[in-house]
C-alpha cells in the first residue's frame, strides 16, 4: 500500500482501486509504464507539467491528493485484489477528515468500491459519505485498460479544476 499523499484544502483527491506492482515497487503513484495519469494530468493543465511517479509527493502543494480505495497492503491488477482489501468506509473517513473539494476515481472499478454503486465515466453529485462533493468517475489511465479509455472525462475534469482555481484568484 502506498501512503496517502494529501493536505488540508484540497482541489480534488484521486482515488485509485490499488496500486499496481509496479507502483508498489517503486513506491510511487501510477509507477508503470504505458499509465497515462501523468500525461492527462499535464494534457488537461491539473498540472502546470508533465510529472514523473517519482514527483508524487509535489501533488499536494498543487491541490491534487492520492490514495486508493484498498487500505491493506495490497498490489496489482483489480481482479487479482481479495474483496475484503477494500476498504470504503475509512475513505469516507478521509475524505470526512480532509474535505476536498472534489474526488476523483481514476476507474470505474474504483468508483463502484467506494461509493457501492456502478456510475458511468463522468460527472455525478455526491451522495452519502461523499455529499457535498464533486464526483468525477474518470476512465482508468492504465495501459492495461487501453481499449476502454477515452480522454473526454478526464478533459471535463481539468476544465472544472482550472474554473475553480481561477475563481480563487478572481
């Protein structure tokens, strides 16, 4: 399991199901080669560039947090993941703690976990744990999921954190 990479005031905290062995190899977020994390982040301006895995731990100082759905030490491909490694009600927690603005599922997997029920890729209101939330549901950016992404979500996405940020400066 990888740490949670959060602060207080957060734009919008990504939410994976778990990481892959890759990521928990190398000890960092969407570690393998071919996860298009890092490029879409750079592509719909969350980020100012592209980043490395290894430059994680700098998201938070962007508004950008990282955790997963699974909280017991688990790694690699969704289907390989024990059921009972999830663990949705202490990222309701979290998400409780830390109150960002919005939440980000990087799969429908992910976002099915947490909120226990199957949404489409895209934007919903939250409801229970997550009320008050901005919820994206974002195709997965794993190499492995190729055949099924598609960048809409995620553009829709950046355009809303970039509304946001400029609002604050306004």
């Amino acid at each position: 399991m990888l740490p949670d990479l959060i602060a207080p005031d957060l734009d919008l905290l990504f939410c994976g199901t778990a990481p892959g062995l890759t990521s928990a190899a190398r000890g960092h977020y969407y570690a393998r080669p071919g996860n298009r994390f890092w490029p879409m982040l750079a592509e719909t301006g969350m980020t100012p560039r592209l980043f490395r895995p290894e430059e994680d731990h700098l998201l938070p100082a962007l508004g950008l947090g990282l955790t997963d759905v699974a909280r017991k030490g688990v790694a690699g491909q969704d289907r390989d993941i024990p059921p009972d490694a999830y663990a949705p009600a202490l990222l309701a927690n979290l998400v409780a703690r830390i109150r960002p603005r919005g939440i980000a599922f990087t799969s429908l997997t992910a976002a099915r976990l947490a909120l226990g029920a199957r949404y489409a890729a895209g934007l919903h209101a939250g409801t229970g744990a997550m009320s008050g939330l901005v919820v994206w549901v974002l195709p997965s950016p794993s190499g492995l999921a190729r055949s099924h992404f598609h960048p809409e979500p995620w553009q829709a996405a950046g355009a809303w954190l970039q509304t946001l940020r400029q609002s604050r400066v306004a």
